[in-house]
C-alpha cells in the first residue's frame, strides 16, 4: 500500500517533466504565417487582401509535377501586371519547415518554379503578389499533385 502512495504521484511528476522535455524541443507552433495584432485576448489579421482578391475574382490552381520539382500555377484571372509571384508552402506545425518561391509568369494567366516540396504531410499555400496587394490561400493535402487556391473570404 505505501508504495501506491510513493509510486502514483512520482509517475505523475515523472510524466510532467517528460511532456515539459518535448514541448521544449519541438519549437513554435505558428499556425497562421501573416502578422497578428494582438487586442486584448484576440489575435485579428488584416483580411484586406483577402477582400481584394476576392473582389476582383481571382482563382488559381496549383500543379506539381510527379517526379520533378517543378511548379506550376494556373491563373488565368490573376492581373497581367504580376510577372512575379511569391508563394509560402507553411508547415502546418513546424515554422522552420516552411518554404517559399516566387513563380515567374509565362504568359496567358501560367506560371511556373522550380521546388522539391515534400509530399509526406499537407501544406498551407499562400499566393501574393510581391507588395501583398492581394492574396490566394489554399491547403496541398499529403500525396497531392494539386490544389486550388481562392481567396480566404466569400464576397460573393
């Protein structure tokens, strides 16, 4: 009996430290890469290029290749003004695993990187120009060879 009173609360202390040990280790988990305002206990984001990109109806779908790294983004309604776009691949737990390129336009709404992108878990995509006028947002699911990208809000 008294080694139940000795042995239960020291597993328990014993177990805290082990979970205290891997929280630790495993770094950050930033769920949304874009810059939070804090206000009081809410966290808000600017939605403002999310509302532009749906206002001017833009869409787009993004293609990998099976054995290649290259991308592929087809976006027909996107502006001609855009020959360069930067897209974020976010882990969706681990920041440092994120990635980014920047698409080159091809012409007729194609355009197109080079990126080894890991198929072995999903990704957040996030698709703007360089000054963030406007943004796309989407999730590559695991194994995927594609995704479509949309803005983040319905102004329809």
């Amino acid at each position: 009996m008294l080694w139940l009173v000795i042995a239960l609360p020291f597993s328990v202390v014993v177990a805290g430290f082990v979970t205290l040990g891997l929280a630790a280790r495993s770094g950050s988990f930033d769920a949304v890469p874009d810059p939070v305002q804090r206000v009081g206990k809410a966290q808000t984001v600017d939605l403002g290029p999310d509302r532009v990109a749906a206002g001017l109806g833009l869409a787009g779908e993004l293609r990998l290749a099976p054995d290649t790294e290259a991308l592929e983004l087809l976006a027909p309604s996107l502006p001609d003004t855009d020959a360069r776009l930067r897209l974020v691949l976010s882990h969706p737990s681990e920041a440092r695993e994120d990635l980014a390129v920047e698409l080159l336009a091809m012409g007729g709404g194609r355009f197109v990187a080079r990126l080894a992108v890991p198929r072995d878990h999903p990704w957040n995509l996030h698709l703007s120009p360089p000054d963030g006028r406007w943004r796309l947002q989407g999730r590559l699911d695991s194994g995927a060879l594609g995704a479509a990208l949309a803005p983040a809000l319905d102004e329809g």
